[in-house]
C-alpha cells in the first residue's frame, strides 16, 4: 500500500484533511505530528496526533465553531485510515499552536520532514 511508516501515514492523512477543510485559511501554516500509536488487543489501533498551528487565529480556524471542523477532520482521517490499514482506528486530535515550529529541526525530523543529518 505504502512505504511511509505508519505513524508518519497518520500524521500526513490528518494534515490532508486540515487543508481540505481550510481550504486557503491555513495555507501551509500547519504541520500534524503523531504523539502515540497503540495496538488494542481487538485488533484496532487508538492515534493520538497534535495539529501545530503558528497562529492563534489558525488554531481557531483549524478547531472551528464549538469543535466542529476539527471533529470533520478527525472523522475524514479516520476513515481513510481505517481504510488503508483494514482495521478499525480511534484518532484522537489536539490543536495547538506552536510559533516557529517549521523551524525545529528535531521536531522537523521527528516528523520525517527533514532528512538533513
């Protein structure tokens, strides 16, 4: 299916669907890292992932009226996810907004956006 590593595949499916839902309100001002993967016992995986923003108003933009746009975005993801990896999936996002993190070399990295040694 993919050479990406699972835990890079979740954070660039959820990013996707950050930019699908913003369309042009959080251009590339915007990065998803994901902070745990855990295998269940039944044969699902629970995802915690975090969105970094640069801007309080992105993180307002990104979560939405009353958590409404980033529910979408973590139900989109969800779904593809689930899809890709044929087994049920439990994504859990955060938002949070994080200036100069596309300045982070280790969290650039982290992220497998850096392949820079």
């Amino acid at each position: 299916l993919t050479d990406l590593p699972d835990r890079l595949l979740a954070a660039e499916l959820v990013r996707e669907q950050v930019f699908l839902q913003t369309h042009e309100e959080v251009p590339y001002a915007a990065t998803v890292e994901t902070e745990s993967w855990q295998e269940r016992a039944d044969g699902s995986v629970r995802i915690d992932a975090t969105i970094y923003v640069a801007r309080p108003g992105h993180k307002a933009i990104v979560i939405g009226e009353g958590g409404a746009r980033v529910r979408e975005i973590g139900a989109r993801a969800r779904a593809a996810l689930a899809a890709l990896l044929e087994r049920p999936v439990h994504l859990f996002l955060n938002v949070k907004e994080r200036a100069g993190w596309d300045e982070e070399r280790a969290r650039l990295r982290a992220i497998g956006l850096d392949d820079q040694q």
